[in-house]
C-alpha cells in the first residue's frame, strides 16, 4: 500500500472553478478500491491515478488521487471509503466537509 490521507483535509473552502487533487492510499493490487459519496451539488470528485505515465512495470499499485472541482456556490460533503468486498468494514474511510464560494 502506497500513500496516505495525511494530506488531505477535513475541511476545505474553494472558488468556483477551482480543481485541487491530493494523493490518497493506494492498494489495487490486494482489491481495494475507493468508494466516493457526494452530498450536495457544488462540487464533482473522482478518483484514479495521480500520474497516467506513472505506471508500475509489472506489478504494485499506481499512486492514487483525490480529485476535487468546485462547480457553484454552496457545501459538500465527501465521505470516501476504501474497501474490497462490498458489505465489510472499510480499511479506511475520511470526511471532507466543502464549502465553494463564488
């Protein structure tokens, strides 16, 4: 497993338009895959590889990334969970409370 959610917040302000991205646990290679829930309509967040060329030559996991864009005013909240069978607990799981300004 590569990286970690050390470096992204818990609560975070961005201006319309405004994309940000933070590099997130990766462990593909044992099944774990993020989980994204979006509640609320001002931002779109996605997750997938940090760097498309950096891809490992036969094994392993790709470094992984948050992707944040704030759409309109307003708040979000972003609940990710990483897990590997459906309906078992999540190896890890962080909030991110958003609020966009105009």
């Amino acid at each position: 497993m590569t990286g970690s959610l050390s470096e992204v917040p818990n609560d975070l302000t961005l201006h319309v338009g405004q994309s940000i991205s933070y590099p997130i646990t990766s462990a593909g290679s044992v099944g774990y895959v993020w989980r994204l829930t979006v509640q609320g309509s001002a931002v779109a967040a996605r997750t997938g590889p940090m760097n498309e060329t950096n891809r490992p030559a036969h094994t392993g996991s790709l470094q992984q990334a948050l992707f944040i864009i704030a759409i309109c005013p307003g708040e979000a909240v972003i609940d990710m969970r990483l897990t590997r069978v459906p309906g078992q607990p999540p190896r890890e799981t962080h909030r991110i409370e958003v609020k966009v300004i105009g």
